[in-house]
C-alpha cells in the first residue's frame, strides 16, 4: 500500500500544477454482496481481463476533475505478446531471443461523438503491464495510465477548441467519433510452442552454403514467431478477446555487380500457421537458389538507358503494385484540422470515379481466414477499435466506391466499416485486411506471355519485359526479357518511370488467372492476394548506380 498511496500524491502534486482535482482511487470496483455482470462472470479466470474491467467500472464511476468534463468515452486495449526471434550468419547463429511483455493503450475521449479531445496528444497512453497476474499490479499500472490518458484528453480539447476558432463553424462537418454496436467476444488464448533447437539448425544451415559461393557478400536468416493474445474493453460495454500466432522466416543475400551495382535477394515466407513453414530440407533448397540467382544477376547485362512498351508482373510483382498503387490509397483517413477534404491518399478526390480497368473488382474482405488452401494473416473477427470485421467492396467494375474506415468518420462514411487497427500500444487507423484483385476477364500466365510477344512484335520491338519480383518502391529484382521466339534473359539495374495510379487506370489491359497470396509483414499483419497484371505501355529505365563501389580488399579465405 506504501507504493499505492505514493503513486496517488505523486498524481495529486502533477495535476495541481493544472489546478484540478485528481481522480480518487478506491479500493474495490463494487460492494461485495453485488451481482457481478455478464462480462466479469465470463472473464473469470482470466486475471487480466478481469482487472480491465474493474478498473474500468471504477474509471467510469470515480475519474472526475473539478470544472472539467467527464469521460464520455474510456477504452482499454492490451497486447500481450511472447515473441521468439532468432537469426544466423555465414552459418552462425548472431541471434536467439524469447520476450514476452504486455503493452497497455488507455484512450479517454471527453466531449460528445460529434467533437470531443481527439488532437495532437489527445489520442491515449500507452505503458507496459506486469506479466505476472497479480490483480493490484496490473490495476495499478492501469488506473495511473487511465490518470495519464485524462489529462492528456482535457488538455487536447483546449487546444483542439482554440485551434477550431481559426476555422468556419462548417470546416467539420464529420464526427469525430462514430458511435459503433456493442460487441461480446472472448476467445481462447493462444500460446507459442517453438522448437528453438531445430529452427537454430535449420536457419545455421541455410546460410552456411555461403562458403560455395565467393562472390557473394552477406547470407543471412531470420525468423521470428509470436503469439498475441489482444484485450479490448471500453465504456460502452464491448468486450473482446483473441489471440493470434504468426510466423514468419526470411532469407536474405547481397551480392555487387564487376560495375559495383549492388544486388540482392530476400525470399520471405509468413503464414498463420506454423505447418505451412518451409521444412529444413525446403529452406536448405530455397537459399541454394536464392545464392544462384544473386550469382546469376552478377554477370546479367544491364538494362537498356530507356524502353517503353509492355511490362507482365507475375502475380509476386503483382500483389506489391496493388498494395502501394491500391491498397494504400483505400484507406479513409481523415484530413487535418480545418481541411476540406474527405480524404488522403491519391484516391482522396476520386470517390464514384474509374481508377482501374472495368473489368476489375477489388474487395478487402478480413473474415477469409484461408484461400487456395494457404492461410491468411491479414484475417481478424473483430478490429482493433472493437468493430466486427466485415468485407467491403472498395472498386466495383473500375469505379471506386467505398473507403476502409475505422471510428474515425471521414466525409459521405459517418460509420465504420471494421478496418480499424493496430499494431501493440499504437492508436487504431484504417488498413487493410485481405485484398483481393478479381476480374471479369482473365488468361493464363501463358496466354498473357503471348499477348506481350505478339504486341512487341507488332511494334517492333526486340523484346518486352516480364517483372518476377520488386523491392522497395516498386523497383525491379528480378526482371527478363522476353524475345519474340518466346526464350527469356535475365536484366539487372532496371526502375520504373511512370509507375503510378494513372498507369494503373490507363495502361493495365489484362489480368491473370493466377491469383497468389502476398502474407505482409510490418506493426499491422495484411494480406494481398492479386492475379499477374500486363501493362500495355510503361517505362523502364536504367537505375543511377555510380555511387556503387566495390570492396577495396577481398573478403577473408573460405575455411573448411
């Protein structure tokens, strides 16, 4: 109690500098002999989520402040994370690590939906929670971060309200909060079971085949597990609880060019299910042909100073073009203060317009847990404001008609949609969940091989391109020619010039019939899933790579 009652006049000294009152802890959420509610009834058992809501019903009964509004709104999201990660070098292990920590956001809202503190520092407080399940530590940690949170919203309403004052009394004409159904869930935990010494084995000997190939400079693997199970909690009554596993493992290698080009290679593979991962015997194939490819791309010709023609993206190529040209222009994020716009984005003025062909539909739909048989990350039940999740048509035939929205309405959406989310300790935004490309009118990979042969044929050409997979910014790193007698060549040193929304809606003429499931990694798990795309004109030019220097010295002696 010593701790507790410091804790309390250190919070009463900080908030009387704001001359207000500090909330007044107390001791029990309710008289002993009450009826505990529904939620407390299920909870039990679960010493977190029942200190969520304890000291939730003493949040929404004692946080008050003289001259100040109350809360009209108090959430409570935790993650509470086991993490296992581990990496290996030239066949060494460099890294092997398991955390486990629990991450606390605490957002109080005051005010009304329609304008309340949301602004600058008003968007909650984030801590860490103790791991052990000892209910007066954890409600400790969660009244004085619910404390933090108060402050925090009454001195962003002020500011908020000062700044407003600049603006006409229509400037916002939106909510600032969308109100949303209650909403009950409480799933089983999840827990990470990991076979740490075969996945040290498996990651030491993948990239121990470095030493059959001098020419290449850095073979690495990683791997990282986790399991998370999120609690969610907030005044209006909703109460959720899910867990989640992900896995994921990457190889990577770099090699340079004789003209100091630097080249690399990352194949990645990230499921949500741990038998889906690559067998030791699979990595050990994959990296061997990882370190062929880089030793392939050294002695490829470089590409050409400018092309302009035909450009085929296999499906891998595909699903990184949909998700940087499509997928990060649906989302529906509100502007700043005082701006106009509905929206941001390259889509922010393009709502009941043609952005693609009209032969394509794109659908973000978070309740596909699998497709073709390959499990989906981007999956979720309910979203990280609470929000059952639920598909959304964002392109229909060409024309976009919808936006992902969370809670935080934007102009024409005054509700959420379910894409509210979160990575842990972070405040919910809109994002995608799994997008999916699909086409009225589609080919096969071979057919769409044609079709590039007989356009460069008709124009001329010697070749066109075929992109097998990009990099950051969408630059190519595995590129090939393709020749009018169908045989391929390897190219390096190649970015796109005009790669962009304009090209998406004009120069897109045919997709696919191979859709492929893109598992993306990041603070937000998504999944992109598209078809091969043939442009019909863009244009590729050759990369600036004159700061590219090679080594001055050769790399020590390979040692048997």
């Amino acid at each position: 109690m010593n701790l507790f009652r410091a804790a309390c006049a250190f919070s009463l000294a900080a908030i009387s500098t704001l001359g207000m009152a500090a909330p007044r802890p107390v001791e029990s959420a309710k008289p002993s002999d009450e009826v505990a509610p529904p939620a407390h009834v299920a909870a039990s058992g679960d010493a977190l989520l029942e200190a969520l809501l304890t000291e939730l019903d003493r949040s929404k009964a004692q946080l008050r402040m003289d001259q100040v509004d109350p809360p009209y709104y108090i959430e409570y999201r935790v993650n509470d994370v086991d993490d296992y990660s581990a990496e290996a070098a030239f066949g060494a292990l460099r890294e092997n690590q398991r955390v486990r920590y629990r991450v606390i956001r605490v957002v109080v809202r005051i005010g009304d939906y329609k304008q309340d503190s949301y602004y600058g520092i008003g968007m909650g407080e984030t801590n860490i929670l103790p791991l052990d399940d000892d209910p007066i530590a954890l409600r400790h940690q969660i009244w004085l971060a619910t404390d933090d949170a108060y402050k925090e919203a009454v001195q962003a309403l002020t500011e908020k309200r000062a700044a407003l004052k600049q603006f006409s009394a229509e400037v916002s004409p939106v909510d600032d909060f969308a109100m949303a159904p209650v909403v009950s869930l409480i799933e089983p935990t999840v827990a990470l079971q990991v076979d740490e010494p075969a996945w040290k084995k498996s990651i030491e000997d993948a990239t121990s085949l470095y030493r059959q190939y001098p020419d290449v400079q850095t073979v690495t693997a990683s791997l990282r597990f986790s399991a998370v199970n999120e609690y969610l909690v907030n005044s209006e009554g909703t109460v959720t609880r899910n867990g989640k596993k992900l896995y994921s493992v990457q190889l990577n290698s770099t090699a340079q060019a004789a003209d100091g080009m630097r080249l690399s290679r990352n194949p990645f593979w990230m499921v949500a299910k741990a038998e889906e991962l690559p067998t030791h015997d699979k990595l050990i194939a994959e990296s061997k042909k990882m370190l062929d490819t880089v030793v392939a791309l050294r002695q490829a010709p470089i590409v050409e100073e400018e092309y302009r023609g035909p450009v085929l993206f296999a499906p891998d190529a595909a699903d990184d073009v949909v998700a940087s040209l499509v997928g990060a222009n649906v989302l529906g994020r509100k502007p700043q203060l005082g701006r106009p716009n509905r929206t941001t984005g390259a889509f922010a003025t393009s709502y009941k317009t043609r952005v693609l062909p009209n032969f394509l539909t794109v659908i973000d739909d978070p309740t596909l847990k699998d497709f073709d048989g390959k499990s989906l990350v981007g999956n979720y039940d309910v979203d990280n404001d609470g929000v059952k999740a639920q598909p959304v048509t964002l392109v229909e035939n060409g024309m976009l008609i919808n936006y992902l929205i969370g809670r935080q309405p934007i102009r024409d959406f005054p509700s959420s949609n379910g894409h509210g989310r979160a990575g842990a300790g972070t405040f919910p935004a809109p994002s995608l969940g799994v997008l999916v490309v699909k086409s009225s009118d589609t080919q096969s990979p071979e057919a769409l091989k044609q079709r590039v042969i007989k356009m460069i044929t008709e124009q001329g050409k010697l070749y066109g391109y075929r992109v097998e997979t990009l990099g950051p910014g969408n630059t190519p790193r595995l590129l090939y020619r393709i020749y009018p007698d169908g045989h391929e060549e390897l190219v390096r040193g190649a970015v796109f010039n005009e790669l962009d929304v304009r090209a998406l809606r004009s120069d897109l003429t045919s997709v696919g019939n191979d859709p492929m499931v893109s598992n993306r990694a990041g603070g937000i798990a998504t999944t992109v899933i598209s078809p091969s795309l043939l442009f019909d004109e863009l244009e590729v030019k050759r990369a600036d790579t004159s700061k590219d220097k090679l080594p001055d010295y050769p790399p020590p002696p390979q040692m048997k």
